[in-house]
C-alpha cells in the first residue's frame, strides 16, 4: 500500500492540478495539516477575505510571511486550511478556528487588493515506512514526552495524542506545532515534504528543547536551593546566636572584634592604654548588666574620635585669596587675617590655631564668611550654635556615672567631621546663659585658650583631647554680655554694617544671582536697574546686614516666576515705578526734614546689637512747677543724662537768653518715640540738650545734623562707643553733618571711606562749641551784641 501510494505521487507531475484559493498570510504561528489554530484578524482587507470564504466553500491558503532585505514577502509552500467556525469580537475583528487539510505550493499570484489570491497545488508527503522510521516515529514521541514532563504549562492529554498518531507525517506535524520554536523552523518542517528527514528534522528540534529545558531546570533547581541554603544558614545562625546568649558566650566574638579594632587603629599612647583597660573590664561583665553597655558605648567613642586624622592645609595664599574675594565683598580686615595665619602655617606648620571673634549686627555674613575660610584653607567646615545653651554639660559632657551620658558639643562635632582640625564655628557666643546646672562660658575658657586647649578634658572621655589644630571662630552681635576673661582669650575683629554703595554691589554681584538660581530664573527673565536696587535699599529696607534686602529681591523673584510660569512674561526689567507693584508702598520715608521743622527736636545717634539708628529727642514745655516727664521706656542712665543736661541749661540760662523765672512757672516734657523699645545710655546727653535749647530758645535744629556724645554738668562732651555704627546709621537716613566728642576722633579711622567722603564731621570737646554748629546765626548774633 505504501509502495502504490509512492508510486502514484511520483507518477504525478507537479502543478498537474492547479486551484485559486485566497490567501492568508501569518507572521506569528503557521498551520499544519490535521492541525488547528485560532487566528485573530484585523486587517479590513484581510476581514473582507475571510467573509468571502465563509459565503464559498471556506477554503483558504495559510502562509508564512517572512522579512528579507526590508521587504515582507511569504513562502512558496503554505497549508490549505478549513474555517471551522467565525466569531466577530467588540474590538471590530474577529476571531477563526481553521483546521489544516494539505500542504499547497503557490504558482501563481492572480491579485493583491482588496487581498491576495494566487493559484496553488496540492502537495502530498513522501512516505517510505520502514525500521528507521518506526524507530524515529519512537524517539520523537519519547522527547516530547519528556517536553511535556518538563514543561508543566502544556497540556498532560498531547501524550496520549502522540501515543495514538500512527502516520508518521501527521505524528511530525502535531509535535513541531505544539514546540516552542521559531517561525522559520516551522516552515522548515512544513517544506520536507519526505517524511523520513521530517522526523529526522523533528528529532532534532526536539533534542535541543528538551537540552534547554533540562538546563533551565537545572539553574532553577540551584537557584532554589541556595536560597534554601541561604534561609537555612539564616535560620541556624539566628538559633547559634540565641544559645551563645542563653550560655553567655555571645560576648567573646565581639571582644575579639573590638580587640581588633583597638590594634589597628591609629591611638596615641594614652588612649590606646585606656580603651584596652576598658575592653578587659567589658570581657569581665555579662552582657545583660547596665554597666556592660555603657563600656561598650564608650569604646566605642574612643574609636570613632579624629585622634590623628586631619586634613592638609591649603597653604597657596594667592588661591585663598581668590576664594575670600569670590565669596564675600571688602571685608579685607578679616581676609588679611587668614592670609596672614595661611602665611605663618606655610612658613611654620606647628603653630597653633587662631582664636578669632567676628562681632558685627546681624546678616554682615559672620557664619558665611567662616564657611569661605575653610574652603580656602583646605579644611572642613563645623558649626554649633551656643544661643541659649545654659548646661555646662554641653561643652564638657557628661560623666559616664550618669544614664544617657554623652560627650559635650565639642567632642561629639569632632566626631561627626572626622577630622581633628576643622574650622570650628562657635555661632551666637554672645547669647550663652548661666543657671544652676552651670556656667558654660567659664567651660569654653578651656577650649578657647591656646596655652590649654591642647589637653582639652571632656568628663565623659575623662582623656586628654588636642583641641589645638582646631581653628575657632566665635560669632557675636555684641560683646558686652560676654565675659571678660572669656573675651580676652580671642583676637576680635569687627563686621561693621554695610553702606548704601556696598548693598549695591553685593545685591548685583552675589543676592540677585543666588535668588535667580533658587527661584529656577536667569539673568534674561529679570533684571534690575541701579536705581531700583538703591530705591529698595533705601525705603525698603533698614539695616546693616543684608537678610531684609534679599528677602525683597526674593519677592521680586516669586512675583517675576509666576508671571513667567503664567506666559504673561518672558523677560521682566525692575525699574523704581515697579516696585510699588511689586513690593507695596515703601516702608522707610526721609523724615528728618519733617520732623525738625519745630523747635524742641533734634536728631541723635544710637546703638544697637542690629546696626545703628538714628534717635529723635522731642521735648516740650507746659505751665506747671518745675517738673521734668521723661518718656519712651528710658533706662535709669538716660534719664540722669536728661536731668544732667537741664541742670546744665538752667546754670545757663542768662548765656542762653533764657528768662531765669521761666523753670518756676513750667514743666518740661521729654520723649524719645518708639516708645516700645527700651532705650538707654550716656550718648543721647547731647542731644536731650540741643532739644531742650531748641525748645526753650525757640530755634529749630539744623535737619542735616545728628549727634551722640556724654555730657557734663560743666559742659564737657565725653567720648562714647558705636561710633562707626551709628556713622554708618547717619549715611543710610541721608545726614550730611555729624556732630562727635573730640576725643572719638581716633574711630573714624574705622569707618568707611564712603561714608568719610559724604559726611561731615565736627569733633568737639564742649557744649558751647556743638550749638554754634547746630544754631550759628543765633549765636553769632549774640556775640556781636
């Protein structure tokens, strides 16, 4: 029968009979005779074919697409299949059940649109039945059954379908469409139209599956078992760990490391021979006691400090320079003084750390300006801030004695740096409290002193700590609330505030950048002119630092952001008529002028921890009996200066053409506005003065004028302090003339050359000589009479 069958196949020539079929072509599986697939279409074109074929006799060709040189064409050799059934889906395609019938050759291509169809013929298998092909139609079943084992996603019922298939073609065919291989191997298979090398091809596809699979097999089975491996371990440790403990061997393993430890890190002497007395007290304790614990945290301390670990200096003066200059305008006392210290390490590496105390009001860039030194030394940068610390604890730590002890600040910052020669900034110095747990200025006597801070003895370490590569940088709005032996121990160098010029550069060399950039702007999206940068710093802002001057420039920036955000600008130019807009009505109007338009009002200068400040003195007179009101939250020493100078006026009163019975008939008021702020000192003598003269002379004070000076009842003028704040106070409020006792004339080598150049000074040594500044014609009057 088989003979016959091979017989009548070679009798047929090929392309005997030839039939139109339309063609389907697949790009992801193909069909095989007697097999069946689904298929999903999609394609208009491709729909309309399968319509057609359903209203015929549902025959059409499946054949494989495959993609040369870019072009997509399909293979000569495809199966003619049947659709068993047709089911439209919502996603307007529809779904195909086809069963193969015979594999096909296409001769000839009839048309493409509206999809293809071609003449085909019908190819039969080449069957020749003998040992070797049973023996090949065994080994495929055996390797797909082996597949199967392997591959648990596939169905359990294709054994007993391969065991059933006695054709060895067909047997071929069911095995290569239910492998996952590729397309092309597929095509291969449906192409061997000799059914021995079919199987042959078969068996060879299934060998290399099944060697993959038992491969993958084989690194699953290990993964998973490390991993059991790995929880186990896990598991035995953990229960290792419980035991020791329970038996109170857990604790020689961690002595061993901490011996370790102690040999290779690099100790002095002294330490080394502490922390190994701690660890042989540590290996007598349990574990379980308090005591214990408290070693261990220790050690743990001596390991972790910088004993010996400090960072190179960055001796390159010209290099330190520039980063000083980069970083902060003027300034160049304080950038002279690390120059200095920078040339004196370069020539001397020994020498000690500076002790240094920046003092000025606040936002000058004291903390800043630390950060820049140690960026141009080389060093790291560390900073704690003492306002309000009232613990002596807190610089010197705790004894161990006590529970949560814990080494002081100054201690537990070295640690954190890692090194034992940061740049050590000692923030609000001034603002340290004393109360019953101890003084921690006295504390800081040790730590700032250059002869002792070497030996720096912390209570929780109870170890000598070299605390003199250290540089030390205190910062301070003021330096009378700091003690004087704690004051002595550092080299004070004072910030003053800013002039109006030095605003200006600094808010276009370094504010506006910086709030460009945090605000995601650049220098096209906003601008400033001159003039509404001095329009802000003038009557928007007050001050001697520069906080409040960028927090406007910053509204600028938000206010400027939202509008390019919004796309209602891209490029916003700040001129003085928007600033209204921008930032409201100005907060500061000249008012100088205004307010010594009537007698009884003069202008003097004051001293605070934020700047300078001009002071009005107000005074007026009423009908009463010789009383004097003073007024404005005085403090006991301004208000002996107000008594002082009316004592001076009466004594001279027939000089100053003051009726001698006016005192008997009158009361005498004196205010000083901003009655909230409390306001005291022997400065303001001068100036109660010439109000009170204005007052009772009926004169009114030169507006251009401010004063400050401590007054006699012989009418002397003594010196006072704050000269070059309250100069720089002058400047801001446009006074073009300042009246100074003689003897400060030494502190305007301390104020800046701006301001020297716009002011005026007059030194003076008694009263008589400031009023025939402040009234000269009255005066001049008088002496020609």
């Amino acid at each position: 029968m088989t003979d016959s069958r091979e017989e009548t196949a070679m009798e047929q020539p090929e392309g005997k009979e030839l039939r139109e079929y339309p063609v389907l072509p697949v790009t992801e599986t193909l069909l095989f005779p007697h097999m069946v697939i689904p298929l999903v279409i999609s394609e208009p074109g491709l729909i309309k074919l399968v319509e057609e074929a359903i209203a015929g006799d549902r025959t059409i060709v499946v054949v494989g697409v495959r993609e040369e040189e870019g072009k997509r064409e399909f293979y000569e050799i495809g199966t003619a299949g049947l659709i068993l059934r047709m089911a439209r889906t919502a996603e307007e395609s529809i779904r195909l059940i086809i069963q193969g019938i015979s594999r096909v050759r296409i001769r000839e291509v009839l048309s493409h649109e509206p999809y293809i169809r071609a003449k085909a013929e019908i190819l039969e298998d080449i069957v020749e039945r003998d040992l070797e092909t049973e023996a090949l139609m065994s080994n495929v079943r055996n390797q797909f059954v082996r597949i199967l084992d392997l591959s648990p996603q596939m169905p359990s019922e294709l054994k007993t379908l391969a065991a059933n298939i006695d054709d060895p073609g067909v047997l071929a065919d069911m095995v290569v469409s239910n492998v996952n291989i590729t397309l092309a191997e597929r095509q291969e298979i449906l192409e061997t139209l000799e059914v021995k090398k079919r199987l042959e091809k078969t068996l060879h596809i299934l060998t290399r599956q099944v060697e993959i699979l038992e491969l993958g097999q084989k690194i699953q089975a290990q993964v998973r078992d490390q991993m059991e491996k790995s929880q186990r371990e896990y598991y035995l440790r953990e229960q290792l760990r419980v035991i020791q403990k329970e038996l109170g061997e857990a604790e020689a393993a961690e002595i061993e490391e901490l011996k370790k430890k102690i040999e290779e890190a690099d100790l002095p002497d002294q330490v080394r021979k502490e922390a190994e007395r701690e660890l042989r007290r540590l290996s007598r304790m349990h574990p379980s006691s308090a005591e214990y614990t408290v070693v261990r945290n220790y050690l743990d301390w001596l390991l972790d400090l910088p004993w010996r670990k400090s960072t190179e200096d960055r001796l390159d003066l010209k290099e330190a320079q520039a980063i000083l200059d980069a970083d902060h305008y003027d300034l160049e006392k304080v950038k002279n003084r690390i120059l200095e210290h920078l040339a004196v390490r370069k020539l001397k590496p020994d020498t000690k750390g500076p002790i240094l105390c920046f003092v000025g009001p606040p936002g000058v860039g004291k903390t800043s300006l630390g950060r820049s030194i140690a960026r141009a030394m080389g060093r790291k940068f560390l900073r704690i801030s003492l306002g309000g610390v009232r613990d002596e604890a807190e610089i010197r730590g705790h004894r161990r004695t006590y529970v949560g002890a814990m080494p002081g600040r100054i201690i537990q910052g070295l640690r954190r740096v890692g090194v034992n020669n940061p740049v050590f900034m000692l923030d609000e110095i001034d603002k340290l409290g004393a109360d019953f747990r101890g003084d921690p200025a006295s504390a800081l006597l040790e730590v700032l002193d250059p002869e002792q801070n070497a030996t720096f003895s912390d209570h929780y370490l109870e170890i000598e700590f070299d605390l003199s590569q250290v540089m030390f940088i205190a910062t301070a709005n003021v330096l009378d609330t700091i003690p004087g032996p704690l004051l002595d121990r550092m080299e004070v160098i004072e910030i003053p505030g800013y002039t109006e010029e030095d605003k200006l550069h600094i808010a276009k060399r370094y504010l506006i950048p910086r709030q460009l950039e945090a605000h995601g702007l650049t220098t096209k999206n906003l601008r400033f002119t001159n003039g509404a940068l001095t329009h802000i710093i003038r009557q928007y802002t007050r001050e001697a630092g520069l906080r409040n001057l960028e927090r406007q420039i910053a509204a600028i920036c938000r206010a400027v952001a939202k509008e390019v955000a919004l796309g209602e600008a891209d490029s916003v130019t700040i001129r003085v008529n928007d600033l209204d807009r921008y930032l409201g009505p100005p907060k500061y109007l000249p008012e100088v002028a205004e307010r010594t338009k009537i007698p009884g009002v003069a202008v003097g200068l004051a001293w605070t921890p934020f700047g300078g400040e001009i002071l009005f003195v107000e005074a007026t007179r009423m009908k009463g009996q010789r009383r004097l009101i003073l007024t404005g939250k005085l403090g006991e020493v301004m208000r002996e200066s107000a008594e002082a100078a009316l004592s001076y006026i009466r004594s001279k009163a027939s000089e100053l053409g003051i009726p001698e019975d006016f005192f008997d008939h009158h009361d005498i008021h004196i205010h000083v506005p901003a009655g909230a702020i409390p306001k005291d000192g022997p400065s303001a003598g001068i100036t109660i003065l010439v109000a009170l003269v204005s007052l009772l002379t009926d004169r009114t004070v030169r507006h251009d004028v401010a004063m400050t000076g401590e007054i006699t009842l012989r009418g002397l003028i003594l010196p006072v302090g704050g000269i070059k704040e309250k100069v720089l106070a002058a400047l801001r409020a446009g006074i073009k003339e300042v009246i100074l006792p003689k003897r400060n004339q030494k502190d305007l080598e301390e104020i800046p050359k701006e301001a020297r150049e716009k002011i005026k000074f007059h030194l003076v040594s008694r009263v008589e000589e400031a009023l025939a500044i402040i009234f000269p014609r009255r005066r001049r009057r008088k002496k020609s009479n």
